[in-house]
C-alpha cells in the first residue's frame, strides 16, 4: 500500500510553485507536527489562510510571509 503524501494545506495544486508545495508536504517519518520537525520551513493557517516561516525554538512561533521565499509570489491572506 502506497502512503499519499500528506500536506499543510487543503488545495495544494493550487499554491505558487512546486517548491512551496513541496515545503508544506508533511513527510517526516518521525513527526506528525510541523513544528515538531527540524525539516519543515513553512506552516499554513487554514482558518486565517496564512503562510509563515516557522521558528524552531521549541514552541509554536512562526513569521508570518506575503511572498513565496522561492519564487516570490504574493500569498493569499499574507497581509492579513
């Protein structure tokens, strides 16, 4: 059986570029949460359609982005 990938956000076909879609697949092995894994960059807010860098510090901090950092789009809800 093979594992559909997971990812942060509802429609993923529908963001900027392959590699924001990429950065919000959740393909960790170890981890089921975003935060919780050294490899993810990127977090999506469905409720307040927002995209952040995530902050690893331990908590659940992020920076909240307007723009894709690859290819330099404007992110819906960015500047809310």
């Amino acid at each position: 059986m093979t594992e559909t990938a997971r990812t942060q956000h509802p429609d993923p076909e529908s963001l900027c570029c392959e590699s924001m879609q990429a950065a919000l697949e959740m393909n960790c092995s170890e981890h089921d949460d975003p935060f919780e894994c050294p490899d993810s960059l990127i977090a999506y807010n469905e409720g307040l359609n927002q995209f952040a860098l995530i902050v690893h510090d331990g908590g659940r901090d992020v920076i909240l982005i307007r723009h894709c950092p690859w290819c330099g789009a404007a992110l819906s809800g960015g500047d809310q």
